[in-house]
C-alpha cells in the first residue's frame, strides 16, 4: 500500500491510485469544502497528505480509495478547535439489530456515506448532520444507542444504525427499505451496497425465509 502520492504514481496500480485521487479531489471542489485565500498575516498552515487504502469485503478488492487529509496532529485543543465527532453506534447494538433481524426475518442491507465528512460544516465544532436528517424522516432515536433509529407502524418496521459513514438498514418491507434508501441517497452523496455481507470485521449471511443470520469473524 502506497504511503506516499510519489509512491503511489510509481506503483503498478499508477492509473488506478490517480483515478482515486481525481476523484477525491472533485467530490472536494463539489461540496465546496475550501476556498483558495492568501494567508492572513500570524496564521499558521497545516499541511496534507494524501492516505491510500483499497476498499474490500471479506479481502476481495472492491475499489481503490484515496483521502486527502489535513494533518490535524499539528492544531491545538481549544486554539484550532474545540470539538470533533462521528455518530458510532455501539457494537453491541448491531449484534442485537441483527438478532432482531432473525427474530422478525427482516431483511438487512448496507449504505455507505461517500466522502462523509465533507458533509459537516466547519465552525468550531464538527459535526455529521445524517443524524438529523433521519429525524426529519420520522425516525425515532433510541435512547439507550443515539446512533440507533427505528420507524414502525401496526404492520412494519425499519431499524437504521449509524456507524461513522456505514449504515445498516434492517426492514420487514422492502418497499419501505427502498423508499429509505432513495431519501437518503436525494440528501447525501450515497453508495447502495446491497444486502450487508460484511460489517465490522464480521462476515455476515442472511436467510430471512429461515429466520436466520450468521455471522463469522476471523
């Protein structure tokens, strides 16, 4: 794995990592995340660099990701900033929306937030604002797991768990799971991964007519 841009354009995988980077860059200038100013005199500028991964399910290669970073490591509790956070829903909570996914033969799919934190507005605290938004779809958060939301009628029900820039949808109704869906990926910039097979480190199968969900962990 390349640690470096110069690495990177020297690999076997050149095309692939600047194709990553290209697009890294363009979803940057679409959300409007700076603006090229000149430096005001007694301001310090922290630097970049660009960190490359290859995203994959259970080891498989599934795309090459690259991420420009600020390195952060370089600003001051309290002086650069005051507050940072990422809504992580607890480990145990999946394991229990998985349960009830079996119990109830829900059917379990995954969502994946592009570039998340590209989404949060930078004053002095930073912030997702996916949270919000499940709000204003009629979602209930659970008070136990913030990161946890549920919707439910006489008839059906939808779980959503927030994991930083992943979500686990679990639902009775595939008509409200895809409704779900579509109002999620109209707000944010979304990647519709399908039926979840893998999550946390967990190989995840599903047989919802059985009432079943197995999960592996190696």
């Amino acid at each position: 794995m390349p640690t470096t841009f110069k690495s990177a354009m020297e690999s076997s995988n050149a095309a692939k990592w600047k194709e990553a980077c290209d697009s890294e860059v363009d979803s940057l200038r679409k959300n409007k995340t700076w603006t090229l100013v000149p430096l005001p005199q007694g301001r310090k500028a922290i630097g970049c660099r660009w960190v490359f991964r290859i995203k994959n399910q259970a080891g498989e290669i599934e795309r090459f990701k690259a991420r420009l970073v600020a390195k952060g490591f370089s600003q001051k509790y309290g002086v650069d900033y005051e507050e940072t956070f990422a809504p992580v829903a607890k480990f145990m909570s999946i394991r229990i929306l998985l349960s009830l996914a079996a119990k109830y033969k829900l059917t379990v799919h995954q969502m994946d937030v592009k570039t998340a934190f590209l989404n949060g507005l930078l004053e002095e605290d930073i912030y997702m604002t996916i949270d919000k938004f499940m709000l204003e779809l009629g979602f209930k958060q659970c008070e136990a797991d913030h990161c946890i939301y549920a919707k439910w009628n006489d008839q059906d029900m939808i779980f959503v768990a927030l994991y930083v820039d992943d979500l686990v949808h679990a639902s009775n109704n595939n008509e409200l799971l895809k409704s779900t869906k579509e109002a999620l990926s109209a707000r944010f910039d979304m990647t519709d991964l399908g039926h979840l097979k893998y999550f946390l480190g967990m190989e995840i199968e599903q047989d919802s007519s059985a009432g079943r969900v197995s999960i592996r962990q190696t």
